[in-house]
C-alpha cells in the first residue's frame, strides 16, 4: 500500500484525485485512513492510498499538483467583520 504526502494548500479531495486519479474513491480512502472527507489536512501529513483508478490524471498531476484548500490568511478573508447592521445567526442573531 502506497502512501502520499500533503503539500500546501490541499484539500483531502485534492489528494484523492492527484493520488488515484478518481474522486469516486474518496470515501474509500476517507475509510482507509479513518477520517472524513471534509477534514482539513496538515501540511507533510501523509495518508493511505487506495488503487488507482485512472493513471491519465495521476500522470497529469505529477507534474502540477491540484491544491484548493484554503489557508488560514484567506479563511480570515471570508469570515464577515461584524460591524453596525451585520448579523449572524447563532451569534449576534438568535433564532426562536
């Protein structure tokens, strides 16, 4: 069993496609690795790899690595700035 390695900036997800070339074995290897599909990875972390399921995309990220995750400086970036007129529920707006 092969293992690869997570580089800045990616996404369990991204690692799943540049790893097996299909994104249809994410919950195979979400398993494997006894996690989630939608957790945050660490950079130089390294996870399992189930089979490869399309050598084509694989061949083609050896080269450009696919990284969609976002960092902690552009996660600030989407998070609302609380200021007069903003509300947000659960916090400054309580439902029921």
């Amino acid at each position: 069993m092969s293992k690869t390695k997570v580089y800045s900036g990616q996404s369990f997800l991204n690692k799943v496609v540049e790893s097996t070339g299909s994104v249809e074995n994410a919950f195979a290897m979400a398993l494997l690795n006894g996690r989630s599909v939608s957790d945050l990875l660490t950079v130089g972390q390294e996870l399992l790899v189930v089979r490869m399921t399309n050598k084509q995309v694989v061949n083609h990220f050896k080269e450009k690595r696919p990284a969609t995750g976002l960092n902690a400086a552009q996660e600030s970036v989407l998070i609302p700035k609380l200021g007069i007129g903003t509300m947000a529920i659960g916090t400054t707006f309580i439902v029921g």
